[in-house]
C-alpha cells in the first residue's frame, strides 16, 4: 500500500496513475493513515500551506518518522521543496531528507509556467512529459545525488537512497512510465527487502 | 519544445489547489491572516461581497497598487478578479504576473452580451456557472477552474448548493443518453457538442469544479465538499466574522477532513460568530448577482 499526502494539492492525480497500475493507495490525512504503508508520496501543492495543515493536524513529527524509516518516499514539486535540506534564503521548514539546496517558484509566476519533454536515463525513459507549474528550482547539490533528468542547464529531477524528488509534475499527464518506473526502481526492491 | 499557457498547464495549477480553500482578501495583512491558517490561495478584491451588497455602486477590478501589496505579503497564488467581459482588465492582471483571473459576476459587468475570450491568454481563469451549460460555455472560451455562483456575500450557502447540485443531476442526465442525441442534447443546452460529449463520456466536467458563494461556516464548506466540490472559495465569511484568523482555520480544516464528522465538529467549536447571514427571497431581484453572466 503507497500513501498519498491528501493535506491540499495534486493528491487526486498521483491517486489517478496508481489506479490505472493497478497499485493500491491510501490517502493521508492524520498521522494513522501512515500505518502499514510501504511507501509515500508527497504531491505538489503549496509547500507552505501543506506545512501549516501539518502542524494544525500534528502530521510533521509522524512523517518525518516514515521518513527516517527507510521506506521510499517520491516528492514532486512543493513535495520537493518539503524534502530539501535548505529553502530559499528564508529558511522555510522542511523534513531536510536530501542534503539539497531548493528554491522556491524559481520559474516565476503561473504565466511562466511550461510543458517539456525530458529523459530519465537511469529508469530508462525517454520522453517522459511533464508540467512545470510555479516549479521549484534545485540551487546546490552535493556529488552522492543521483541525478534522474535535467532541463537545460537545471537538475530537475534526483534520488539518494529511498528518497526520489522531481521539480516537476509527471502525475498532471496520462503518461504512467514515471510512476511504474518509481516503483520498480525505488519501492519494489525495498519492499521484497522487507518482505524476505 | 517549451509549451506555455495551455489549458493542461492552466489545469495543472487548479488540481494544485484541490483539497485547499481560497480566500478573498482585501489588503496585505488579511492576505497573511489567510495564508497563516492554511490557505491554498488568495483573492485579492477591493471590497469582500458583503461590503459591495451594503455599498452598491460599480464594483471594479483591485487598484494594481493592492494587488501588488498582497503578491509581495505571502508566497501562495494570488488571484484576483475583473468585470465579466472586461478583457482589458484582465490584461492588466496578467501584466501584473497574476496566478489565477476569476471572471466574476460578482463584480459590475462591463459586458452584457460577451464573457472574455479566455484562450488568448496565458493565465488561467476562474468562472461562475449556476448550471452544466453554463460551465461548459465558460469552458468553451477557456475557463480552466469551474466554481458555483451561489449568491456572494449573503453567508447563505443555498444558492451555491442549488448550483452544485444542478450541475451533478444535469451530468448524471447526461450519461443516460446515447451518443445519437449529443448534437441536440448540445443545441438545447446552448453549449458546444465537443463539450457536452466529453462529460457525457467522462461523467464529469472536464476541469476542476470549486464551491463559492455563501460559504460561512465550517459546516457549509463540507457540505460543498461532499456534494463533489473539489475546493471552496470563501469570501466574506471569513473577515465578516468575530475572529477571522480562528475561522479560517476551521474552514480549512472542516475541508481537508470533510469526510470526517468528527473533525468537522472540532473545526466547529468556539468559532465566534459567524458572519450575519442575508435570506435570497429578501434580496431585491435586481441585485441578485447569480443572474450576471449567461
């Protein structure tokens, strides 16, 4: 079972992929929803909104402890953002998971906002379309990062160790290669790890 | 290639919205309040419904000077509003760097005969509709994010039901009927058969679907949430309150939760008052704002 943050944002459209892979998912609301689950996805959204609906909820402590666990957590744009080490100069909070440097609508204002087709070598993907909404930008990234794709001269997307974060939205299209390609590369090798 | 301002990039920032609730506000320090209790975004406007019901006179888009203020006090988008039919307002809106345009009736329109052509921008915009054709017209020009009419600034949720509920019986309706009849189906309706055929095959509209229009208490935005809306808009009910900042919080939290009576009710408790809430059949039909717009 994979959770899906449900706090705000685009939890229905991740939820919308796992359907047609057939993996089944739960929404995560409250801190109880996180039991049992063998991975998590943090979708986009507003990271500072998301933040605020964690305290209010007392959510942040119990992810941060999924986090830590082990299991494989995916985190697409304000996902990103909240798995950063350092945001922006502001020092906005965040779970830290990779010891990257994130800035926040890097791109500008919704107007700015673009489509493009990129490849993830690593997962073997090529084409994979993708929205870049308000997206975030990765300022500083330390050499252990495995980059997973790149825009021009920016890394757009990363993974080290359980952790995968993509600055943009690959759940916004009908396209389903980056989410299988996410759980046979990130979550089935745990999960048979865990099973044996 | 770069794609930019296309109606799945539109889209994309409303399903970034859902689950979340939007505020309108009218200077700096109430769009922090909002953002502070977990707003998904923002409307920035000159005066909440409520004040423009009470002051009558033409109501306009926001000075940019405001909107300005507002864009620079918090990091959430930031919508605002014009005329329906005023395209120059909204071309000043998209100068401005705005996230989101709501056409809105509950502004004065600046044409009776004519919605904005919405595909010759690059921003997204929000419409009202009180019906399923209505919404597919908005759609038809461009609208990327539906949202209810209800009655603005009455605290009186039963308009915005009344649409929410027309919306899903006419989608329903429209399943049951064969593919045979979509052209007629679509020249009854008053809207574009290309249209009326994708929600007759998908069973829904083919954007987002927002509550707005008489939402005041925590209650009311689950109510919303469980007829199918997939986020609220709140206007006056919020700054029209005792304690805007408590009650902002709770409609957030009675949203995320809607499915939850029992957070619904902790979200509902000592919240102050609520804002004085205006019977439909006691508005002068004249002032109706529902009835803007076609």
């Amino acid at each position: 079972m994979i959770g899906i943050l449900a706090l705000q944002g685009g939890f229905e459209a991740h939820g919308k992929i796992l359907d047609k892979l057939g993996l089944p998912y739960r929404q995560v609301r409250l801190a109880r929803d996180l039991e049992g689950l063998e991975a998590l996805i943090l979708p986009g959204g507003e990271s500072t909104t998301m933040l605020k609906l964690m305290d209010i909820y007392d959510l942040f402590e119990p992810l941060a402890r999924f986090g830590a666990s082990g299991k494989p957590v995916l985190g697409t744009c304000a996902g990103a953002i909240l798995m950063s080490r350092h945001v922006d100069q502001s020092g906005q909070r965040s779970f830290g998971w990779l010891p990257v440097s994130i800035e926040r609508n890097a791109y500008g204002s919704q107007r700015e906002s673009f489509r493009e087709v990129q490849d993830i070598p690593a997962w073997n993907l090529t084409d994979v379309p993708a929205l870049y909404i308000r997206a975030p930008r990765f300022t500083e990234l330390p050499a252990d990062v495995t980059v997973l794709s790149r825009l021009d001269g920016d890394v757009t997307g990363i993974s080290r160790h359980q952790f995968t974060a993509v600055t943009y939205h690959p759940e916004l299209m009908d396209d389903v290669r980056f989410h299988r390609a996410w759980y046979q590369y990130q979550v089935a090798p745990l999960s048979a790890g865990a099973a044996s | 290639m770069k794609e930019v301002g296309t109606l799945e990039l539109k889209t994309g920032l409303a399903e970034m919205l859902k689950g979340g609730v939007i505020m309108d506000v009218v200077t700096p320090e109430q769009a922090k309040i909002a953002e502070d209790a977990g707003a998904a975004a923002v409307m920035a406007l000159e005066r909440v419904p409520a004040d423009i019901r009470r002051q009558g006179g033409v109501a306009r888009m926001s000075p940019p000077e405001l909107i300005f203020g507002i864009k620079e006090a918090v990091t959430i988008p930031v919508m605002a509003k014009v005329r329906i039919g005023h395209f120059v307002e909204a071309q000043i809106l998209e100068a401005i760097g705005i996230d989101f345009i709501d056409e809105s009736e509950v502004l004065t329109p600046a044409d009776e005969a004519n919605h904005i052509w919405k595909h010759d921008f690059k921003t997204p915009f929000v419409c009202g509709a009180t019906s399923l054709a209505e919404a597919l017209r908005r759609i038809g020009e461009g609208a990327a994010l539906i949202r209810t009419k209800g009655e603005a600034g009455t605290g009186n949720v039963v308009e915005a039901v009344r649409h929410m509920r027309q919306i899903n019986t006419e989608i329903a309706h429209l399943r049951s009927l064969d593919h045979g009849s979509m052209m007629t189906t679509a020249k009854n309706m008053g809207a574009p058969v290309s249209l009326v055929k994708l929600v007759a095959e998908q069973g829904k509209l083919p954007v987002p679907n927002f509550a707005a229009g008489g939402v005041a208490t925590p209650a009311d935005a689950a109510l919303m949430m469980q007829l199918g809306a997939e986020s609220v808009f709140v206007g006056s009910g919020i700054f029209k309150s005792g304690d805007p900042a408590k009650r902002a919080q709770a409609i957030v939290k009675a949203t995320t939760h809607y499915k939850d009576p029992r957070m619904v009710m902790e979200a509902s408790r000592n919240l102050g008052e609520a804002m004085v809430g205006i019977n439909i059949s006691d508005i002068p039909e004249g002032e109706l704002l529902a009835g803007r717009g076609w």
